[in-house]
C-alpha cells in the first residue's frame, strides 16, 4: 500500500455506496512524519550507493515526501520469523500487509478479505498438482525441500498465486519461496498476500498500480486471459489510444469526473466513483464467479473460504459494478449488457458444465485411478478450465472474440470431438469387462450419455433437431446462399 492512496482516499467522497458492502471504519489517515528517521537515515547512507534505482524509486515516491524510509516499512522486533539484526536494529526482508496496517489499516482489511490475499491457497489443489507432478519433477532441492520440488510451480504457480515463505534457521529464506511477490504470498509474520504484487516497489506509483498492464503479470493466458480481453474489448482499444489523457497520476481519480476515454481494470473493481470510495477487496463488484467448473454467486464461494463476503449477496456486488458502468454509460445500456452477459453464463452451466461434471463423475469408476494418466482426465480439464474461463470471463469484459472463437467454439468443438468419443470408449470398454462393478458402470454412464445427447441442447449431434427448427434454419441458409450468389 501507498501514501498516493493515503491521499487518494483522504479526498475521496465519503457517502455510502449504492449497495451495501463491508463496512469500513472511519480510520484517520497516517500522519505526514516531521522528518526522516535516523534509522532510515542510516540505510539511505548506504544503500543509495549500493541500489542507487532502488534508491531513486524512493526519492520518487509518495513515501518519500511524507519521510517514509527504509526503517519505518522493514523494522522489524527481535524475535519475528524473519527478524534479523542489521547495524545495530532489527530489520525484515519482507514488507508484509501486516507491516504496511501499520498506516493502510482499512486497505489491508479489506485486501485480507478478498480472493486476492487468499491465492497462496493453491498449494494442494488440481493446478498445482499438475505443476509439481505431471509437468515438474523434484530435482529442484533446497533446504526447506529436502526431498525436491517443482521447478515448473516453484517458476510458475507460486510466482503469481503466491507461496509459503521459508525462513531457514540461519535466517535466510530459502530460494525455493524467494525471490516471490504473488497475490496470495503466506509470510512468516502469518499475514497473507503482497502488497507489493500491485504497488510495484519502491515507488510504489498509483498510476502503474491502475494500468492494466499491472494486471497482466497474472491475468492472461490461456485459462484467464483478462489483459488480452481487455485489449480486444471497446473498453481496452479506447485506453491504448487515449493513455495519455487518462490522468493515471492523479491523486482523486473517480470514473466520468477525472476520467473517462475509457475504464481500466482498477476502475471497475476497485477505484472510487462519485458514490464509492477505493476498495481492496475486488470481489465486491463481481457478481459471477466464474473460476470453478461451474459458474457460482460470488457469495458462495466466499463461504466455502470463510471471507466475510458470504454475507453480501451477488445482486448489491452487481449494483457497485453498475454504479461505476453508469459514470459513461445510460442505465438501460447497462441493464442490457447484464442480460447479454447472464444469458452466456446460463449457455455454459447448463448446455456444458452440469452435464460434463455428472458425465466425468460416472466415467471414475472405468478410469484409471491416477489424475490425469487418461486423456479424458485433460479433455474435461481444458474444457472448463480453459474454453469454458475463456467464454465466461471474455463476456464479462465485453471481448467477443475469446467468447466465441477462443471460447464457446472451442468448448463445443473440444465436447463433441473429444469429450463424447472419449466417454464412448470407456463405455465400449467397460461392457466388455469382466468386472461386474465396472459394467454396471458402463451402464449407468451409457445411460446418462443418452440422455444428455437427447436433451433439447445436444440433439443435434444425432440428427434429431426439432422440425420446426430444422426449417427454420433451411429457409436462414438459403436466403444466404441467395444474397451472395453471383
């Protein structure tokens, strides 16, 4: 956290949002210091010798014009994990979000109750499982992991979820967990989360933290592509061709009054409007989670993780969402986005997510038993881990090709030219078992199988459109075919 969002806040209207959200205390801001520390004094002795970019990047800071130093974010108390004395004090390493409460109290409460902070929580789960075991091996030894680990999640994963850092009994961090500045990093204070993943050190600058390309460290690729989303998206095109009046270094930066070519990533989930204050917790406008296999109301997953968001409904998350779309946009341009942008998620649940998942639980007992030795186990991963995000997220920003082309048509094509055979094959197999528990398996797969394929959504794929349909899209081709004849 930064002393340009001690300003930013302390300037920002203070009324209610449009919508209920956590409440937040009305705490006074961190005093400017009369003058630097000698302690800091001391470091800066030094170290604008040895860092003198470091050094530099201070000098630029907000922190360095309230006589914020070195000592005032590192000091640390004899006795802390990774406490260690340094010039007669005691100094960390490590600048946790429990340091920077020292002054961003409210900031740090509400990043420590966002998904955010919870990132390093991956460890154990299905995606770090495929970087430590399937991609990686454990020739990467350190002294906190004796017998090996994953170089592919220690380069990886950890680099943007986060990881547990070691502090090894010499007191050095073991090179496995650091160098590291993901979202979700676990600390050894027990705090969890970087401020640092966002306000890039030592300047820690508002307008680099409200670039999208801040954002894009993580949020990319071909599970969560949100910065190239956003790039293709109206939103993202405006941006780029306007950056230069898009008054990143503002200190009061609200949407359609300092602002408004176009909104970043920040201005939706996190920055202040005319109503709403900057928040740290970026859940608190996102009214569809859509990360898991099938999509959910923010609140639910929020009390599966025990975040206090279980208790704030998905429909006043939206209300935020649209206070801030409302700063350009007209009330029913808005409404109709959401339309548009429930009707997809409803196509993925229902055509592809809850049929996939009751398929891929009946095919358990007919595959071998270790995740990810069958090709089905990848075919169903990628479906909604990577096609279905794809389409998911690419609707809710507004990019229509990751929504059809990178999305829904691969999700369909990936269904019915993998998924399907795929179960075939383990059907076909298990009625030729001689076990009677893996043919009783086929059976009820087989069953299931048919079902889903006679749905009104799958029928298709076997010739049974509906009549009226069928002709309804006969006429449709052929007063095409009628348009661009020659």
């Amino acid at each position: 956290m930064n002393l340009v969002l001690c300003a930013l806040l302390s300037i920002l209207p203070q009324t209610a949002a449009p919508a209920a959200a956590p409440a937040q205390s009305a705490l006074p801001r961190p005093p400017i210091l009369a003058e630097l520390s000698p302690e800091s004094r001391l470091c800066i002795k030094c170290h604008r010798q040895e860092q003198p970019a470091l050094y530099q990047q201070w000098g630029s800071s907000k922190h360095y014009r309230g006589n914020v130093g070195c000592y005032e974010c590192h000091r640390a108390t004899e006795g802390e994990p990774d406490a260690f004395e340094h010039l007669g004090v005691y100094i960390s390493t490590i600048v946790s979000p429990r340091d920077c409460a020292r002054c961003h109290e409210r900031e740090v409460a509400e990043f420590e109750s966002s998904h955010h902070a919870k990132g390093g929580r991956i460890l154990g789960s299905l995606d770090n499982t495929l970087a430590e075991v399937v991609e990686g091996n454990n020739r990467m030894v350190t002294d906190a992991f004796p017998h090996g680990i994953s170089a592919a999640a220690v380069n990886g994963c950890w680099q943007c979820h986060g990881t547990e850092i070691k502090v090894l009994p010499d007191g050095r961090l073991d090179p496995a967990t650091w160098p590291n500045s993901g979202i979700g990093r676990i600390n050894p204070d027990g705090s969890e989360g970087s401020c640092s993943a966002c306000h890039q050190r030592h300047e820690f600058s508002a307008a680099q933290a409200r670039h999208p390309d801040t954002c894009g460290k993580c949020h990319l690729g071909p599970d969560h592509p949100q910065k190239e989303i956003y790039e293709e998206s109206k939103h993202g095109i405006s941006f780029f061709a306007n950056v230069e009046h898009m008054n990143l270094d503002s200190e009061k930066w609200i949407a359609g009054e300092d602002y408004f070519h176009a909104p970043t990533c920040a201005t939706c989930h996190m920055s202040a409007t005319k109503t709403q204050r900057v928040t740290h917790d970026i859940g608190m406008r996102i009214s569809w989670n859509n990360r898991p296999a099938l999509s959910v109301r923010p609140e639910v997953s929020d009390a599966k993780m025990g975040l206090p968001g279980k208790d704030i409904p998905w429909d006043k998350r939206r209300a935020n969402m649209q206070d801030v779309c409302l700063a350009c946009h007209n009330k029913g341009w808005t409404e109709n986005f959401y339309v548009q942008y429930d009707s997809l998620i409803d196509l993925y649940n229902e055509k592809y997510a809850k049929p996939g998942l009751a398929l891929y639980e009946l095919a358990k007992p007919l595959k071998k038993p270790v995740e990810f030795s069958n090709p089905i186990d990848f075919t169903w991963f990628e479906l909604w881990h990577h096609e279905g995000r794809r389409a998911r997220h690419a609707v809710s920003m507004m990019g229509p090709d990751y929504t059809h082309w990178h999305g829904t048509y691969e999700l369909a094509r990936n269904f019915y030219s993998k998924y399907v055979p795929e179960l075939e094959e383990l059907i076909e197999k298990g009625q030729h078992s001689a076990d009677p528990a893996k043919l009783e398996a086929a059976k009820k797969l087989r069953a299931k199988l048919d079902e889903v394929l006679n749905s009104a959504d799958h029928r298709w794929y076997l010739d049974k459109m509906d009549p009226e349909e069928s002709a309804r899209r006969a006429k449709a081709a052929e007063e095409f075919r009628k348009r661009y004849q020659k």
